[in-house]
C-alpha cells in the first residue's frame, strides 16, 4: 500500500475514533488536499512512541500540529504537542 493510502486510511481512522479532535481534518482530507510532511520523531520531545518517522498532518486551510507515528500495527496520534 503507498503512503498516501497509509496516510488517507489513517486520517480517516484518526476521525472517526478522535472526533474532538481529528474530525475536522478528516472532513479538510475529504474535501481538499491535506500536506504530509515526515519529520524525524526524535526532533519532538513529546513523542515517546512508534518509529523514528513522524507524520505531520497540515489542511489547506492552515490546520495544523497533528502527528502520528507508527510503531506497525500500532499507531500513536498526537496534537499540540501531547499524545492522545
């Protein structure tokens, strides 16, 4: 599966089981396009979990700090700066 699967099904998945928090970005993913950057994850004091890859999650309309990484099958999301 391509990254950009991984990232859509996790976003998707992040909104569903995160409304609070998540749902917006999923609606944003759905309706426009969505930035994925990868940062090392140890440049991020508060991210203790998953590989040394972080995702970082940015909505065209500017929404942004939210995070997972992923330790496979596990996923750890994040926004602003803590772990949810």
């Amino acid at each position: 599966m391509t990254t950009k699967k991984q990232t859509a099904i996790t976003i998707a998945y992040a909104g569903e089981k995160y409304p609070d928090i998540w749902k917006k970005t999923f609606k944003q993913a759905q309706n426009n396009t969505v930035k994925v950057k990868l940062h090392n994850r140890k440049d991020y004091s508060y991210m203790q979990n998953g590989s040394d890859v972080a995702y970082e999650i940015a909505t065209a309309d500017g929404d942004k700090y939210f995070y997972y990484t992923k330790n496979d099958p596990t996923i750890f999301f994040y926004h602003k700066n803590k772990e949810i």
